[in-house]
C-alpha cells in the first residue's frame, strides 16, 4: 500500500499510520478529528503532504549540498503566527528542519524589495511602524502623527523583503513537489478540490 511516491521512491502508507498513531499517543491528541470520518482522512492527507515535503527538502539539500550547518533559526524565518499563515502550515512545518532553513536561504538569496515598493508601502501604511506610546487609560497605540519614511525604510523594508522571501520559498517548494510527488488515490492533497472530504461547510 502506497500513499505516494516522490521521484519515484515509495512512501508506504505504513508511515502514515505512523506518523497519525504519533500524534494520537501525544499531548494533542484531544483536539484531533476522530479517526475514520472526513476530518479524520484530511489529516491523513495533510501527514502525507507532510512526508513527502520533508522527502522534497532532503532530496533539494543533498541535489545542492546543503547540510544544514548555519541555517538561520525558525523564529528568524517564522517570526510570527502571520508569517505562519503567509507561507502554509506545510511549509512551515518543514521549516523546523534546519537543511528546509538553509534551503530557504539558498533559494530566497536573491529576493529583495524595491525603494518604490517601500515608498508604496508606507504610503499605503503610514502608521504601521509608528511608535506606540500609552494613551490616558494605560493603553499603548500608534501616536497620531505618521513617522517620516527615512525614520521607517528600514523597518519597512525589512517586513517586505521577509514577505517576498516567504512568498518565494512557498512557491519553490511548490514547484518541486509538482515536479517529484506522486499522490496515491484517498492521499490527495487536503485542498484537492477533487477529492471528496475537500467540502466547505457552515
């Protein structure tokens, strides 16, 4: 039985089970779906993307020589839940592997921001690095006045330039799986929306 192959290597839906009987025997295992219905196999579906992610990333370091060594740290790449969010729960799960780190840094070297786009930014968002300070009732909220850009540029384009690296790892990390992942029948991908389970309900 087999829930996927990448490059053409199996990945045996023993190790799914596995992965899922981990979670189940862990501190979590109260808040996941119950086993069997459609949440219980999008979950599966999720592990299995999160397997053969973790496939991709070991196969990219050893294609690139990337070891791992001197990757920059999670919070340093996922400072945020935003950031989180941004970039895909897959993804960022893969990114507690310090070699999925360095590939990251590998990939993203080159991605940067524009003076215009941080002038866009601040113009769209002038308040949005401004300094807090408390109000009369204790609470700390941006002062009235918008900082100068020169105060911010930094600042902003130091938000962007994270958001355009994000944006191209997810995209790079996409690509390669589109490339060397196989999906099994019942281990399509979670937001498939040709397989059955992926329904939007209220």
């Amino acid at each position: 039985m087999i829930a996927a192959t990448v490059d053409g290597v199996a990945v045996p839906v023993g190790e799914v089970d596995a992965r899922e009987a981990g979670l189940r025997d862990g501190p979590l295992a109260a808040a996941l779906p119950a086993a069997g219905t459609s949440e219980g196999r999008q979950l599966r579906r999720w592990l299995t993307q999160l397997i053969v992610t973790e496939r991709v990333v070991a196969a990219q370091a050893a294609a690139l020589g990337v070891d791992g060594q001197d990757a920059p740290s999670e919070a340093d790449l996922l400072p945020d839940t935003t950031a989180r969010l941004e970039i895909g729960s897959i993804a960022a799960a893969a990114l507690s592997d310090p070699r999925a780190r360095a590939l990251f840094a590998r990939v993203t070297a080159v991605v940067d921001v524009s003076d215009d786009d941080v002038a866009d930014y601040h113009a769209r968002n002038p308040l949005r690095f401004a300094a807090t300070a408390p109000d009369h009732h204790g609470w700390r909220a941006p002062t009235a006045a918008a900082p100068p850009l020169h105060q911010v540029r930094a600042l902003i384009a130091n938000h962007l330039r994270a958001a355009a690296r994000r944006r191209a790892f997810r995209v790079w990390l996409d690509e390669c799986r589109a490339e060397l992942v196989e999906l099994a029948p019942g281990y399509e991908h979670p937001g498939d929306p040709r397989q059955p389970d992926n329904t939007h309900r209220h």
